[in-house]
C-alpha cells in the first residue's frame, strides 16, 4: 500500500468559505476514522476571489467543531494547476461545475456535480442563513460525502 498513489479529491464552491470546506472537514473526518488516510487526500478551493486568504464562516467553523470535523483553512480560489493535480473535482451546485467545466481543458472528465450519481440536486447554500442552514448543509454534505467515498474505497453504497 505505501507505493500506491492517493487519489486526490477537491471539493469546490463559490467562496471557499462555507460548502466546500464543510464538505472537506467531513472527507478528512472520515478517511481518518476509516483508516483510509494512506489512500486519499481531500483539498477545497472556491471559483470566485472574494474570500481568498480568509479562514471559513463562523458558522462553517461552529458546525465542523460540533462534529469533530473542525481542521484549520484559508480560503482560496481554484487553480489551472488544480486539474492536474487532483483526480476528481467535486462542485456544490451547477453554477460551480458549469465555471470549472469551462476551465477545466482536457481534464473535463475530473469534474463532477457533487450530487450527480444520486439524483444530480444541488447543495442547498447557506451563505445567506443563519448557523442551522449551515447545520442543514452538513447533514446533506454528509450523506453525498460518505457516500463517494464509499464508492472511491470500494465499499458499500447506500442505494437510495
Ligand atoms: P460558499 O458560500 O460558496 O458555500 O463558500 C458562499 C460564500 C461567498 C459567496 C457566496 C457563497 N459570495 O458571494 O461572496
């Protein structure tokens, strides 16, 4: 196992400061608690510049700590480099997956929406409500979550 290559997974949104940080602290939260730490990294970017070198919302932060999924962040914007580096480039809603299909060249095929194999609805934003539309953002993160890794480590899927 240690010469395996990690599969490399970025999580992306507008900002950087709300969905895709909470859906990286889930990613990182389970590869630890699965053991599975040697096979996957997890990263998040957004694809506007608005929030770059800023930590996430406080109401992200106060969800991830309440979960044990809390891990320190800077926000920043999506990279050219990005669609080489990762492996599969999950989007929060189809306005972020429309702006990376478009930058993403001959890496298209990496970019997915998050909710794409279940159904394909988007993520519900909380940049406008208050810490329980957050919460409500983590439990559906949650679920998406848990279940693309289940289906990069080759495990159970949930089938609804
Ligand atoms: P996020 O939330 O994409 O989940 O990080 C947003 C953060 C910032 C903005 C929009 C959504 N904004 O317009 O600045």
């Amino acid at each position: 196992m240690g010469s395996m290559e990690k599969t490399r997974v970025l999580f992306v949104c507008l900002g950087n400061i709300c969905r895709s940080p909470i859906a990286e602290g889930i990613f990182r939260k389970l590869v630890q608690e699965q053991g599975l730490a040697e096979r996957f990294e997890a990263d998040s970017a957004g694809i506007g510049p608005w929030h770059v070198g800023e930590p996430m919302d406080p109401r992200a932060a106060a969800v991830l700590k309440r979960h044990g999924a809390y891990f320190d962040h800077v926000a920043r914007q999506i990279a050219p480099e990005d669609f080489e580096t990762f492996d599969l480039i999950l989007a929060a809603d189809r306005e972020v997956e429309r702006d990376l299909l478009r930058r993403a060249g001959r890496h298209r095929e990496k970019v997915r929406l998050i909710t794409e194999p279940w159904g394909g609805g988007e993520v519900s934003d909380p940049w406008e409500g208050d810490e329980a539309a957050c919460e409500e953002t983590y439990l559906e993160l949650l679920d998406l979550v848990q279940r693309w890794l289940e289906r990069l480590s080759g495990g159970p899927e949930g089938d609804s």
